[in-house]
C-alpha cells in the first residue's frame, strides 16, 4: 500500500489520514477472536481502568499471540509509514486500547510524541500512530478526537498526569488546546473525530493533539495501535518497560497481505509468560549503560 501524493499533501496539511473498511471483517474478526484471551490474563501487560477490572490497555500483543504478530507485519499499516518517513521502521510501542461499554475511561488532550521524548528519549517526532478499529466507532463510544493540523505546532508544553486514570499521561493545557482548536476552525473543523466500521483505520502524526472521552454507551470500542518508529530515531533510554517501549530496533519485515487469514509462521516470544528482562529499566541514556557495561 503506497500513498498518493493527494494523501501525502492531506497528511502534511492535517497530521492525519483516514481509510474506512480497509479490512475485510474476515479479516477483522481473526483479532476480534484473539482479544478476550489477552485480556484475560493476569500480567503487568494488562493495565485495568480505575476501580474496575476493564482492560484500559494491553500491552505488546505482538510478542504473545499469533495474529497479532501478524497484524505487527501487514503492510497496510506498515509501508504507509515507511512512505512517509523514507527508511524502514521498527515496532515502538503495540497496544489495544479497550474503550469498553460503560467502563472506558477518558483519554485526556496530548501528543504522543510528548511521552516518547519525555519517558524514552526518542530524538525527534519521526515516529506516528497506525491504528485500527476492531469493533464499529460512532459517536457514542468514546471516538477519538483531533485538532486538524495542530502537529505543525511541534512539541508543546505538557505535564505529566499520574492521577486522573490508571495511566500516566502527558497531558497538554486547557488553554493551548482552546487556542488551538479555535486556530484549526473553531465549531466549524476545530476538532474532528474519524469514525466508521470496524477494519477502518487511521494514520497520524505523533505531535497531532489528540483524546477520547469516556464510553458511556453500551457499546465497546476496541482499537489496535502500532507505534512505529524509523530505525535511525530509535529511543535513547530506557526508563520504561520493554513491554511497553520496545528495545528491538531491527526493521519490520512485511509479511503478504493476506497474513491475517493465511497463518505464516510468526515468532512469539511471550507467549509462555512475560520475561524479567522485560521488566528492568534504567532512567540512565543508553550510551551511558553500555560505557558503564
């Protein structure tokens, strides 16, 4: 899959791209299958909501179930960033973010770029977002919400939040976010929140200012979402757990496009169990461990 140079000018004036049903729901329900057992388990890699035993977020799926390590080497949602950035790309970060019926719990205003400098030392914001529906998103259910263009602000102020939900965010200002929301349109385009059936999926760029409210429908809003990173940005420490912030910069490796309904041989390493390895961290930059090593 290779963007068209309209797409590319839509990214560039947008921070965004959005494509409805590009997955089958064939193809779509091989992952929807495969969530209830992750969810499940009871490892540091599930993050729950608040006061409640929903998933807010599983970590590194790739790295313990089979269609999901996959869906890590499908080019559609690989090579569009490849495209974009020039160079082959490793996986920083595999999540699904369970919006559940009734318990999902907000996402307040950032950039995703803010954490990644912040926590992981990643140089510069050539890293992005491909995320996928796995279940329909309509108004109700806690879409996602974007301020059109706002990644051409750079990175902006941010402070870390460790006590409005189970996950420690960092967060942007009322104020900028007024500002940039009226900037981008005001009532007519300030925000804009991409909606449509399960297997569609959206790109964008990890200084797009972005959050969810809560899910208080009866309907639960599961999506998928592949953090790449280009190989030569690759994160500088290791402050956070490799199951979240992953140390394994090789280049993804596609697999066909028909990888979610053809079962080529993938590795998963974790399958069995979370390492102890993957739980060490160090708020030292890497170059300073490995002189120290």
């Amino acid at each position: 899959m290779q963007l068209t140079p309209e797409q590319r000018q839509q990214f560039d004036r947008d921070g965004y791209l959005f494509f409805p049903s590009l997955f089958s729901p064939d193809e779509i329900r091989v992952l929807q299958d495969a969530v209830p057992a992750l969810y499940e388990r009871r490892e540091v890699y599930n993050v729950r909501e608040k006061g409640s035993d929903a998933v807010r977020i599983n970590f590194a799926a790739h790295l313990v179930s089979e269609p999901f390590a996959r869906l890590a080497r499908h080019p559609r949602m690989v090579r569009p960033v490849m495209d974009l950035f020039g160079e082959p790309v490793y996986m920083h970060q595999f999540k699904i973010n369970g919006k559940m019926a009734f318990e999902g719990d907000v996402w307040q205003w950032h950039q995703d770029y803010g954490t990644w400098l912040n926590d992981d030392l990643m140089p510069t914001e050539r890293a992005m977002n491909v995320a996928i529906f796995l279940d329909d998103v309509n108004a109700f259910n806690g879409p996602l919400m974007f301020i059109p263009g706002s990644h051409r602000k750079g990175v902006v102020e941010a402070n870390h939040d460790l006590t409005t939900t189970s996950y420690p965010l960092w967060t942007v200002s009322n104020e900028l976010i007024a500002q940039l929301v009226e900037r981008a349109g005001g009532k007519d385009g300030g925000i804009v929140s991409p909606q449509g059936p399960a297997g569609s999926m959206i790109l964008f760029h990890s200084c797009l200012l972005h959050a969810s409210s809560s899910n208080l429908s009866p309907w639960n809003r599961v999506s998928v979402y592949l953090s790449l990173c280009a190989v030569s940005n690759h994160i500088r420490r290791f402050k956070r757990p490799e199951y979240i912030a992953h140390r394994d910069f090789r280049p993804i490796e596609c697999l066909p496009d028909d990888c979610l309904q053809v079962a080529y041989p993938v590795e998963v390493p974790w399958k069995a169990g979370l390492p102890a390895s993957a739980l060490v961290t160090s708020s030292d930059p890497i170059d300073a461990v490995r002189r120290a090593a």
